[in-house]
C-alpha cells in the first residue's frame, strides 16, 4: 500500500497561515513509527530555515498543521505596500505551497499534496470548505477591514495613501468618477475607467487609489483616455464589493496607515484639532564640567544646570470622532493593528511616521446610527536632547 492524504487543502485552496491547515496521512501497509512532512514552494523547491516535520504514528494515523511553519515564512509586518506611486505585489504576505509526504523507514514512493494560497490573514470567516482565507478574497474582493453593507463598504475620505488590495483573479479595477463630493448608488457616473491588472493574475497585490496614480493608471476604454475633473469616485474589484472614496472637503484632517485583520495596509481619516501633551524627563544635569543628578543642585552663579540624558515624550489625542456604525470593522482593527503610522503632511513628500496607540479599553459607544470614537497615540521614537 501506498502513502494516502486522508485529510489535506482543496487544490489551489485559499488558507490563513494563523489558522491550522491540517494534513492527515495513512500508510496502512506498514504502519512506520513515523512519517515525514516538507513544506516546499508550489514549483517543489525548499524553503530555506524551514526543517522537516517528523510526525510519529498515532492510531496509524500521521497528523501535520503547516500553520505554524507558514507563519513563519509571512511577515505581515512588511515595509510592502506602502506605495503611493505603483502597483506592489505582496511577496511577503502570500505564497503559494505543497507538502512532500515521505516514509524514510520503507521504499515507498513520496506522495505529493494538493497545491494551496496561504496568506498573512486572522479574519477567521471559514467557507463551507474550511478555505480559513476565502471570505475575503472571494465574497468581499477588496481586502478592506470594513463589512460589507448593501455591497459596500464603509466610504473613505480621498488621501493621499488610499489603497485597495486584491488577490487578482479578474483583468481590471473598476474607477466611476462623480460630480458629487459623496456619491452613493444614486448618484450620476461621469465616467468609468479601468486600472489593468492582468499582469498580475494569482497574485496578492496592492493598488494605491489617489488621485496622482489614477490619473495616470486609471484609463477610460478603449482608447485608453484619461479621466477628466471629478470629485467623488467609486472602485470596484470582479463585479464584488465597492467602495465610495469622497472628496475631502473638510479641515483639520489626520490620516493614519494600519495593518487590518487581513494582514494588509490600510488608511483611515480622522477630523480632530491636535491635543498635544509633552513630558520632559533628565536624570542627570551638568554644570562647571561636572554631572549631578537631578536631586542635588551645584551653586554656581556663573554656569547654569544643563539637562543631559533628557527624554522627550509626545502624547496625541484625537477626540469627538462619530462614525456611522459600518465603520465599526475598520476602527476596531485600527486600535488593535500590531503597527500604526501618522501620515507627516509637513512636507512636500508626505512621510509616515511610526507611532504607538496607547493601550486601553476603547468605548466603541453606539448612539442611534452611529459611534463615537476616541484613542490616545504616541510617536514611537522619543527626541533627543541636544547634549
């Protein structure tokens, strides 16, 4: 008798590496102490740092989950994706692979599983055949952290890190463009334009969404003309989930970038004026050559007490936020992302600046239609003194 897989992936399956993906093997002819499992590319190469899995005989059955391992090989906390200016796939959240199932006690053949997608992904939406990764990329399309309403996901104000990402399985993005600063179903589409994808078929990637790059990327058929004036716009991805992007109109606006459940970037918008606090610390001072902590004080009426060793911290908060509650998806991965940045506009380049939201209960308090919102952030570094 041969190696069988009584349990393993739907061929060309999509799977979430932080959810088991559980491979089941029998060898009932000789029934070895063991078999061995290796995870290898879809083209059946070796990853390297990645060992072998020896899985002992339990009831004559053989029992590998590749989760761990897969997480190991994604990294959600890329610098990928970040782009403004070009399309990136996302070569550090995704993978396509196989398992090699051997018995190294007995000559017999190696058995080669079904090929499967894993992605960086903790949504946990199962599809009725255990595809952990499937909600997503096939129900929602676009890799927002927002639940769809109506087919839509909550609208977004236009920034200047706007983004979808996608597993592309279809040729184009879909671009209707509006007069209307916030479009809806009802509103009049001025034009629709198409962002080509098809250079990137099974492949996850990341298409930015501002103005600059549509200008140039988003092309109207089929002559391939650009767009014209607009305000609002609407993208849609396989005839799936849209989402509205409206015209910003609005001031003392903040936008931040983070990761959502799906292991993906991206940006949310807040209104707020800027509630700053900074803390100083020094435990140490110098005067006349000499260094004193900060309990003992040199008299000396011709130097003065220099701090040195001094953090400078830089609390932020942003208050009085109310959001409509299709929102509530976005916002609750927005507080407990692993990474946050603040988006600099002090610059012509527009840079992100990492930063920590403070940890704490966040009171997501729905009032009627609504829900009010509040965080605290730090910037992640703290300034230095000048000595």
């Amino acid at each position: 008798m041969a190696i069988a897989l009584t349990t393993q992936p739907t061929a060309d399956g999509l799977y979430s590496a932080y959810l088991p993906v559980k491979f089941v093997a029998t060898e009932t002819a000789n029934n070895p102490a063991h078999l061995t499992f290796s995870l290898r590319t879809s083209a059946g190469a070796t990853i390297p740092n990645v060992p072998n899995y020896i899985a002992a005989n339990i009831n004559n059955t053989y029992t590998f989950d590749a989760s761990s391992y897969l997480k190991s090989i994604l990294d959600v906390l890329t610098e990928q994706g970040k782009s403004t200016s070009a399309i990136e796939e996302l070569t550090d959240l995704y993978g396509k692979y196989e398992v090699i199932v051997k018995d190294t006690i007995n000559a017999l053949t190696d058995l080669t599983s079904n090929e499967f997608y894993a992605f960086g992904n903790i949504d946990g939406l199962r599809h009725t055949n255990d595809e952990t990764a499937y909600d997503g990329i096939k129900r929602k399309g676009m890799l927002f952290g927002s639940e769809l309403t109506g087919g839509s996901f909550a609208p977004k104000y236009q920034g200047t890190f706007d983004r979808c990402v996608v597993f592309a399985q279809a040729s184009v993005i879909v671009v209707n463009t509006y007069a209307d600063n916030k479009p809806n179903d009802g509103s009049t589409i001025n034009e629709t334009a198409n962002i080509d994808i098809s250079s990137y078929t099974n492949k996850l990637i990341s298409v930015p969404l501002n103005r600059t790059f549509l200008q140039s990327r988003a092309l109207i058929p089929p002559s391939s003309t650009p767009l014209s004036s607009y305000k609002g716009f609407m993208v849609q991805y396989a005839s799936l989930g849209k989402i509205y992007c409206y015209f910003e109109d609005r001031c003392n606006i903040q936008e931040f970038v983070f990761i959502n459940k799906y292991g993906v970037k991206e940006n949310i918008k807040f209104q707020t004026y800027n509630y700053e606090s900074i803390n100083t610390k020094s435990d140490s001072y110098r005067v006349g050559g000499y260094t004193h902590t900060g309990n003992t004080y040199y008299f000396n009426t011709s130097a003065n007490n220099v701090k040195i060793n001094q953090d400078i911290l830089e609390d932020y908060e942003v208050r009085g936020q109310f959001f409509p509650t299709k929102h509530m998806g976005e916002l609750h991965d927005f507080v407990s992302s692993p990474l946050q940045w603040v988006v600099d506009e002090s610059h012509e380049i527009k840079e992100l600046i990492p930063i920590n939201v403070l940890d704490g209960g966040f009171k997501m308090a729905v009032k009627s239609r609504g829900v009010e919102f509040n965080f605290k952030y730090r910037k992640a570094q703290t300034k230095p003194s000048f000595i």
